[in-house]
C-alpha cells in the first residue's frame, strides 16, 4: 500500500485549517463589534437622556424614568454578564474576552479624549491677544463653544498686558466690564465674561477676574468659574 506523499497531506491540512483559523477571528471581530455597538449605543443613549424624555430636568422626572436610565447605563455589562454565562453553555465559540474589549473600547476612548482630547482642543483653539477683537462684544461671543476671548485669554496673562495698568487703562484696553455679581464673595474689582469653561462638561462659564492695589493699579488677575 502506497503512502500517501507529505505535500498531499500539508495542502489538506492547509485547505481544512484555513476556513476554520478565518471562522475563529470572524468571530472574534464580530463579538468585539457587538460588545463596541452596543456600549456606544447605551452611552449615546445616557448623554441624550434629557433630549429623549419628555422632561426639561433631571429633579422633575419620575422615580421609575430615573431607574430607566441607570438601568441603561449598566446594561453593557448585564450584556457582559450574560454572554460570560453563555461561554459556560457554547464553550470557547462565545468569544468573551473579545466581547468585554468591544463593551470597554468605548469608555477608553472617552476617558482618553477627557484626559487628552479637550486639552488638545484648547491648545488648537488658543489664538494671539487682539484688544480690538476683544472689546467687541458681538465678534467676542460669535463662537458659542469657542469665544475670541475665551481663545485669546491665555496668551493675555502669559504676556503681562495687565501688569500695573490703572482701572481707566484695563477699560482703555478690554472695555467696560461686565456687571453681574457672580463673584460677590471674592475679593475683586472687574471681571470679564470669557465663554463657557473648558472642560468635558461645558455647563458654567469662565470669567476673568482682576483685582486693584492700594495704589490704584492692577495687582492680581486670574481665571474663575461660575
């Protein structure tokens, strides 16, 4: 009886293993996917909440539209939980571990652009002092997230521009201050409306503050939130 050659029998070895090495990572990729998908979907979900519902405040909702939503947060890992109970049935075909990366990948990379996106934002957006462009309030709040001044106020501290200057030269230079009095608890004397604060929830605004001397002129200025 003639043996079969070697070559006959690596090409059969080749021809069976292939489908079964591609079927392995199709279904990696697609349990990777479905973890992703559906971690999104919730988390687009929960940051739309006040969009969805028919309520202006998170206080007026009802009790059981406020659990809706928490339940709606953890639902990637209830996901999580039950496909791990699946492996335990179906064996090493549920791809767990690719579908706990898929439900993760999402918050990684909000947790990235928290720590790195809106910094890099900032840096894209920051822009030359204009005193000009400042003192126009119209031009100053054309951009709602990202406001001339708000854009212009680092480089306006980093310079010195304020040092020593009296109160008629700040108006000279910045314009009238604004008059709400936010700031009634903090010892100053003019403060400027920038835009709203830097940061991944943009909710309150930031200010410049800048406070007089015993001699009348400018002796300390620095950022402040509502």
């Amino acid at each position: 009886m003639n043996a079969r050659p070697r070559d006959d029998y690596d090409a059969t070895e080749r021809t069976v293993m292939k489908p079964l090495i591609e079927s392995a990572w199709k279904q990696r990729v697609v349990f990777f996917l479905v973890g992703a998908i559906f971690a999104f979907v919730c988390g687009l979900v929960q940051l739309a909440w006040m969009d969805i519902v028919p309520y202006t405040t998170l206080a007026s909702q009802p009790g059981w539209l406020k659990t809706l939503k928490e339940i709606v947060g953890w639902l990637p890992w209830l996901a999580f939980a039950a496909v791990l109970a699946w492996r335990f049935v179906k064996g090493r075909r549920v791809r767990v571990g690719f579908y706990f990366m898929g439900t993760v990948t999402p918050m990684a990379i909000l947790i990235t652009w928290m720590m790195l996106g809106l910094s890099v934002a900032d840096l894209v957006h920051r822009r030359p002092f204009n005193a000009e462009l400042w003192r126009n309030r119209e031009d100053s709040q054309s951009d709602g997230m990202w406001p001339p001044r708000l854009c212009m106020v680092d480089h306006l501290i980093s310079s010195g521009r304020l040092e020593g200057l009296t109160r008629s030269e700040v108006v000279e230079l910045l314009g009238p201050p604004n008059q709400e009095s936010y700031f009634s608890s903090v010892a100053h004397d003019m403060h400027y409306h920038l835009g709203p604060e830097r940061g991944f929830i943009r909710i309150d605004s930031e200010w410049l503050l800048i406070a007089f001397g015993e001699n009348g002129k400018v002796s300390r200025y620095w950022l402040a939130r509502d």
